[in-house]
C-alpha cells in the first residue's frame, strides 16, 4: 500500500485475501463443505492466537509478573470455551452431508494440524509420530523440532516459583513420548503448602488447571463430534479417527497439580 491510499478495514484486515482463501474440493460444490473448510480455519487462527498467547505466558512467568500471566491465561482459557462452542455449529451438518464431500478431501486431516502440535509440545507432550506425519514437508516438521526446544509451561512454572524463592525441583525431560515429565512427591508437598498459604502463586496454580481442562473438554467434544459425523470409520489422512481420538482423553499435562486434589 503507497503511502497516499489510507487504511481501511477492508486492507488493514486483507479481507479481500481472506475470503478468496475458502476453495471448495469438491465438484459439483457440495453446499455443507465451505461451513467445513470456514470451521477449521478459524480453529488455525485461533490456534495461531493461542500460540501468540502462550508464548507471552511462558515469558510472563519465567519473569515473575504474576498478574500478567494470570491475565493472558484467562484470554487463552475464554479462546479456548469459544473453540468448543464453534464445534455446535460443526455438528449442525449431519453425516450425510459430510459424506457428499469427504472422498474429495483426500488425506488432508485436522490429524495433520501443525499449529495445534505445537501447542501440544509446549504442554510438554512428545510423539516421534507426530514428527515423522510431516517428514515430507521439513519447514512444518522443523516449526515442531524447534517448539521441542523451547520451555514447557510446567518449566516456565517452575521458574516462577523459583522467582518466589521456592525450593522447587526443576523437571526433568524423561521421557520421548507422551508427557516428558514425571510427577514429582517433593514438588506435590510444596504445592500443597503453597495452595494453602500463598493465595496469588494458587491462583496460577487454579488457572493451569483451567487450561489443562479447556484441553480435555476441547478433546472430549471433538472426540464425539467425530463419532457422532463418521462413527467408527478411519480418519481421512489415515489415523484410526475416533479411536485414536479417544485415546487422547484424560491425559493431563500438569498431573502434579490433579494430585494434589486428594491431599487437602
């Protein structure tokens, strides 16, 4: 844009761009597929959103600004209630209709969603899978390898703690696939002392857990929106679909915090 066109909303947001991005597959144009291929960018963006957000977290917390970081995980955690209310107006579209275009959308997958990996990584979870699904496209694969080199929020949490001078034992990376962290007794004593005593440092401790929910609740409705759409049938980029998605439910990234429960 030269300096004499003034900015619009039109070209400050390239809304022109954006809706020429909706390109349906399918030939005649089935009618259900563009509310499909609407849905899941908007789920990139809010992805992106997220990412954009956590990033901000993590630094907030490895800097000890408290009320910053409780702040941006209260954006992360209402992106996260409106990413499970969209999947209601998925659902408006019956199998039926998913099945008029499904055969023309390949081995494309929300299976292969880069974005939402990263946001996995970041939690702390590892698949050598994951990372081989994009070995034929090595910049994607690369943004995973290098997200595996940043800090967990767990690890960022516990630098805040130490910036409160608590005597907590940093994580280790233990493990090469599913949560890299092990649960840790010491830490889960401290916490407890902390819940009870510290009331800004629980809040944080509360908020991690909210998210850590908004990630199951994310996983549990979009389990069952599969199932409800495509019933037992594979994924269309290969994976077992509901199967696999079900098996993905009920596995915190913050277990220290979920044990502690039983300990008040």
């Amino acid at each position: 844009m030269s300096q004499s066109e003034s900015l619009t909303y039109t070209s400050y947001l390239k809304v022109k761009e954006l809706l020429e991005l909706q390109q349906p597959e399918s030939k005649p144009a089935e009618h259900d597929e563009m509310l499909f291929i609407i849905i899941h960018q908007v789920y990139e963006l809010w992805f992106k959103q997220i990412l954009h957000e956590l990033d901000k977290f993590r630094s907030d917390l490895e800097t000890g600004n408290t009320w910053s970081a409780a702040k941006t995980m209260r954006r992360i955690l209402t992106i996260l209630k409106t990413m499970v209310s969209q999947i209601d107006i998925l659902e408006t579209m019956t199998p039926l209709e998913f099945n008029s275009f499904r055969g023309f959308l390949q081995n494309a997958s929300g299976f292969q969603s880069v974005q939402f990996r990263e946001m996995e990584i970041i939690c702390g979870m590892r698949s050598k899978h994951i990372i081989d699904v994009h070995k034929d496209q090595p910049e994607l694969q690369q943004n995973l390898l290098d997200r595996e080199e940043e800090s967990t929020i767990w690890e960022s949490f516990c630098k805040y703690l130490q910036h409160r001078e608590y005597n907590i034992e940093m994580p280790e990376r233990l493990n090469e696939q599913g949560l890299v962290h092990e649960t840790s007794e010491y830490n889960q004593k401290l916490l407890v002392d902390i819940m009870k005593n510290d009331p800004e440092t629980a809040l944080l401790c509360e908020l991690l857990v909210d998210y850590d929910e908004g990630l199951m609740e994310w996983r549990y409705r979009h389990v069952k929106m599969v199932e409800r759409t495509i019933g037992t049938k594979r994924g269309t980029g290969g994976s077992d679909g509901a199967k696999y998605l079900r098996g993905t439910l009920n596995s915190p990234v913050f277990p220290d915090l979920w044990e502690i429960r039983a300990k008040f």
